[in-house]
C-alpha cells in the first residue's frame, strides 16, 4: 500500500476501506486533514502519526460528550466521573490504574439490566456507555496503537448511539462534529508532511 492511503492499513475501524478511498484521493495526510469528514478516522490517523496519546484521549473526550445527555441519571454519575478521572489522566493528575478502575464502573453499569421498554433508547444506552468505556480504556493503554484504536471506537460509538436515537443525518453530524473538535485539538502542523 502506497500513498496516503498508508495510513488506514490494517486500520481496525469502521468502513476502513472508505477511509483508504477518501484519503487515497489528496496528495498528503495533511491535505486529507484539512477536509476529513469523520472524526474517528481521523483520530485513528492521528495515532498513527505518532500525535500524543493525551492529545487523542482529549480529543476523543470532547466527542464523546455529546452521548451523556442520553444517559439515565445513575448511568450519568458513572459516565460522568469516569470521563473525569479520563481528563485528569489527559492532565497528568492521575495514572493509567485510576482510569482502568473507572473503566470497570463503566463496563459493569452497562452490564447492568435496567427496564427500558423502548429498545432504541436501551440499545443507545449501551452504545453511550461503550463509548465512554472505550474513551477511558484509551487513557489506560500503554500502548500507543491501542490508543489510537479505542479513541477511534470511541468516536464512531458516540456518532452511532445518536443515530440509534435520532437518526442517520444526526449520526452525519456527530462524525462532522467530532472531526472539528479532532482538528481543533490536533492542529495539522503537528502532522507529518509525508
């Protein structure tokens, strides 16, 4: 694989082969950058860029936070301290062990059974939780292609539990959303000019 399209080999994201096509079609990273469309390709990218892991965490945090507002009350106080004890991990006041710890907070209330009798709020429910589990397993990674991978999943998560609620064209503008806050937070100088 040659070109830009480098960059998404092996790539384990969703619709990967429309991520090689889409950045097959500019001459650098940094011109696809300008452009991207969908914030979870982009932070995917970004990792294998070798950008800092706390830059993607932080990143990733931003375009999860949208999914919250979705959650039950209980659910809510979990998510919202585990993407707390994340930011704090993204500002060097805490470790890896404290963000593993939250993550299991937040697997085990999405494991949890509750009575939702709408099967599309239960479903986003799950969906929000396993974007926040997968925001917050990236600041417990040591390894930076780990990282790269949760922080993707957890953007596509965030985007697919408001399409769950609200539809495909709100699932649209999540991916649009995020990929605003991924360029805001990771500037493009900061990639390479390959």
């Amino acid at each position: 694989m040659s070109g830009t399209s480098r960059w998404f080999a092996g790539a384990p994201i969703a619709q990967a082969d429309r991520a090689r096509a889409e950045i097959a079609r500019h001459p650098t990273l940094r011109a696809w950058w300008v452009e991207a469309e969908r914030g979870d390709w982009m932070l995917w990218a970004a990792g294998r860029a070798g950008i800092d892991s706390r830059m993607l965490v932080s990143a990733a945090l931003e375009c999860v936070q949208p999914v919250l507002e979705i959650l039950d009350e209980e659910s809510a106080v979990i998510a919202h301290q585990a993407m707390s004890v994340t930011a704090q991990w993204v500002d060097g006041r805490v470790g890896p062990g404290e963000c593993r710890a939250a993550a299991q907070k937040v697997y085990r209330e999405a494991e949890r059974t509750m009575p939702i009798e709408d099967p599309r709020k239960a479903a986003a429910r799950t969906a929000a939780l396993g974007a926040v589990e997968s925001v917050v397993q990236a600041a417990s990674s040591d390894d930076h292609r780990r990282v790269a991978e949760f922080t993707a999943e957890a953007a596509r998560r965030a985007a697919g539990t408001l399409g769950r609620i609200h539809g495909p064209d709100d699932a649209e503008l999540a991916h649009a959303r995020c990929a605003d806050v991924v360029r805001a937070k990771i500037p493009v100088r900061l990639l390479p000019e390959d």
